[in-house]
C-alpha cells in the first residue's frame, strides 16, 4: 500500500518553480513508496526525465518513482557516478546538474523503468 513521505508542507502558499517542476504542477506526488519493489512494479510506473533550467543552470529531473526511498538513493549514486556529476534527491525526486535526460532514460531502462 502506497504512503506518503516527504515535507508533507501544508501551507497554502503559491508553488515555487522549483516544486512545480518537481511535482508537473501538482500532478505528480513522487513522495508516495510502495512497500518492496520489483520488476512489475518498475515496467508499469511512467517515470518522467526532463531537463529544466536553475538560472543559468540546467538540470535533470526524474520524477513518478513510487519505489522505496533507500532504491532510489541508490539509483541516484549509481546515476551520478556514471555521469560523472553531482545530483540530489529531493520530495523523492531526483534532481541530476547538468543535461543528461538521454543517458538517463538509457540507464533507466537497462535497469527495467518504464519512462
């Protein structure tokens, strides 16, 4: 059963950029774990890689995950190390610096997502 980890901010303040693009505006809750993950779980989930911009910046977004937090704390070293950048995770969603959407979604479909 899905539940629901995160800030969990319940403040009526308007959405920052940064969280609207964590979250497509509100329409995707990437917070949410399913207890124990497998390789069913991981082809059906749609997970999303985009590149946005901070400042002068770009990043690498993947967000929708529902896997376990500790998963993907591990994908995200694992992304990082191969693409030899620096990255976060943040509200369950990973944030990668630098443009990598291409090499990301490869990565992630040799590891079985759907994206």
């Amino acid at each position: 059963s899905p539940r629901k980890v995160g800030s969990g901010s319940s403040t009526n303040r308007p959405m920052s950029k940064q969280e609207k693009q964590r979250t497509a505006n509100g329409s995707i809750d990437s917070s949410l774990q399913v207890s124990g993950s497998d390789e069913t779980t991981k082809a059906t989930e749609k997970v999303q890689v985009l590149e946005a911009r901070r400042g002068n910046k770009v990043v690498t977004i993947v967000r929708g995950m529902s896997s376990p937090m500790d998963e993907r704390k591990g994908l995200l070293k694992e992304l990082k190390k191969k693409l030899g950048g620096g990255g976060t995770l943040v509200d369950g969603v990973i944030e990668l610096q630098g443009a990598h959407a291409e090499k990301v979604l490869t990565l992630l479909k040799d590891r079985g997502y759907d994206s």
